[in-house]
C-alpha cells in the first residue's frame, strides 16, 4: 500500500498534468460515466466549520476514491490552518485499500482551484483581463495561482477584496513574493464594478455581490456556497444571468449558489447547464460578449479522483526513474 504525506505529494504535483485530468473529470460526470452519491455532511456551526465526505468512481478506472475533507474557519485565529482532511484510494476489482493520501486539505484545495480556474477560462470573455477576488482565505490564493496556470500568457490585473483590510493585504503580500501583483480593494461594490471576472470564495451565509453591481459581460466563478445556508450572490443576479453553469445540477439546486433562486421559483432546473457539458461540446457557455455567465462551483467527487490519480500516476512514474 501507498502512503504519502502532504509534502511528499506537493512534490510530486504536476499541475498542466492535474488541469488536465480535473478537466477530464467534468466531462465524465456530465456524461454519465461518473457514480457520485450524495455528499455526507457534518456542521459544527459552534466553531465556524463543516466537514464534507465525498466519494466516488469513473466508469473504467481501475480505482474509486473517498475524500473526507474538513474547513474550520476560526482556525487561523489560533494558528492552525482552515483545511483539513485524507483521500484514501482503493480498488475497484477487490475493494483493497491501495493508498492513503495524508494531504491535510491541500489536495482539496489545489483541486478546487484548479475547477475554479477550467470554469473561468470556459465562460469569460476572451479579453477579460481585470479579475476582482472577494475573500482572503487560501481559496483566494489557489484562485489566482490556478488562473495563472491554465491561462498562461494572459496579462490579468488582480485585485482583492476581504472584510478585514489586515488579511486582504497578507494574501496579497503572500502572492506578490510568488511574483503575482495584486492590488487591494476596501470597496466591494467598486472591486465587482471594475472587473470583467469576479471569483468569490468566502463561506459567506448571506449575499455580499449585489445584483446592480455587475455590468454585461462580467463572469462570476462562485466557490463559496457548497453546503446548506451559505450563498455569496444576490438572488437577483442568479436570476438575471444569460448563462447558469454548475458543476453538478443535483448539488447545486439543492445546496449550491443557485438553490436559492430555485427555491423560490425564479430560475428552473432546464436553464442550469452542467460545465462538463460545456467543456465537452454538448452545451453553450458563453453566447454574447454581453452575457453575464455565473459558474457555480459546489465541489463534485471526480475532482477528487482526477486529483489523486494524478498524484499517483506521478508516484508511479517517479518509482521508474
């Protein structure tokens, strides 16, 4: 059996490679070769955190996958990082269990960035250039570093956004000494006005980006709403919208960014397309320069198996050399 620990897989992260594979991963859920049964869910509302189990397997892969990933907000306060979590891998022949990924929340949070990264790319416009983050938290951070790398050679201009000025400007510093310029917002309103891609990653449980806030053409990424009760948009721009992608439409209408608007009878399940459709050919995203295109991002299992795949494939090829 493989073990590997959170440095021994960051060492072996090829992120072209893992782009790749999580792209893939999209398709073969939106096509029906992925089985993904309901996400577990535990909330500790008293400490500012969940836990989600998320679990899964590809039609053919010789392996299937289950993640249990944990996010305790407040833990910065006391030292101690917000992520958390173990992917263990198994067979698909035999049920052996064959690795244990010991990754403390980082592979969740690479690959959560990745998918945040493939949605921007697939529905922004192609002179979109001014990216505006709403959050400060290590999301914000693969945001930008995953955009970077699946849009190689574009010149974006980052700016940040965050409740506390204090962290808005360490995760700006943190990404300016990884040679990434980022500038500072202290105005929401204005960050979402200015941009022409709005990435949102706070676990925010009522609506900070107002619908009279966003101009034709802006595309939202929204990573924050993946479990009950939390939502980042105003349900009048969810409504407003030309395009509403998600990763899954079952966890999306159900606990994601649009299950708000759902609820309340103002969008329908036939005008939410999955983004694996898009990525694959089967479904338009973006139609008009003028479009607003919102993805609503909830985080689906196959992430996880592209993710850990991808890390063992590197493994294997790394135990050949």
């Amino acid at each position: 059996m493989i073990i590997l620990s959170r440095p021994e897989i960051e060492a072996l992260i090829d992120l072209d490679h893992a782009l790749a594979s999580v792209e893939a991963a999209y398709i073969a859920a939106s096509d029906g070769r992925a089985v993904m049964p309901p996400v577990g869910y535990l909330a500790f509302p008293d400490k500012d955190g969940d836990c989600h189990i998320k679990y899964g397997h590809i039609a053919g892969d010789p392996a299937f996958v289950v993640k249990v990933a944990a996010g305790f907000y407040g833990n910065p306060a006391i030292g101690l990082p917000t992520s958390n979590g173990v992917m263990l891998v198994l067979s698909a022949e035999t049920g052996i269990l064959e690795a244990i990924l010991l990754d403390e929340g980082f592979l969740t949070d690479l690959r959560t960035g990745l998918g945040g990264a493939i949605a921007t790319r697939a529905l922004c416009r192609p002179d979109a250039r001014r990216v505006g983050i709403a959050g400060t938290g290590i999301q914000a951070r693969w945001q930008v570093r995953c955009l970077q790398q699946a849009m190689p050679g574009t010149q974006f201009s980052f700016t940040i956004w965050g409740r506390s000025k204090d962290k808005a400007r360490e995760t700006a510093n943190a990404l300016k000494a990884e040679g990434i310029d980022v500038l500072v917002s202290p105005d929401l309103e204005r960050l979402c006005r200015d941009a022409d891609i709005i990435i949102t990653t706070t676990p925010s449980r009522e609506p900070l980006i107002r619908d009279a806030w966003i101009q034709p053409g802006t595309h939202i990424t929204a990573i924050g709403a993946d479990a009950p009760g939390k939502q980042e948009l105003d349900t009048a721009l969810v409504a407003r919208a030309s395009r509403r992608i998600c990763d899954s439409a079952a966890q999306s209408l159900d606990h994601g960014e649009f299950s708000t608007a759902f609820r309340a009878g103002d969008i329908s399940a036939e005008t939410c397309v999955e983004l694996g459709a898009v990525l694959g050919g089967k479904a338009a995203g973006r139609i008009h320069p003028a479009d607003i295109t919102i993805a609503d991002l909830t985080g689906i299992a196959v992430q996880d198996i592209a993710i850990a795949n991808s890390v063992l494939d590197a493994d294997r090829r790394s135990q050949h050399r």
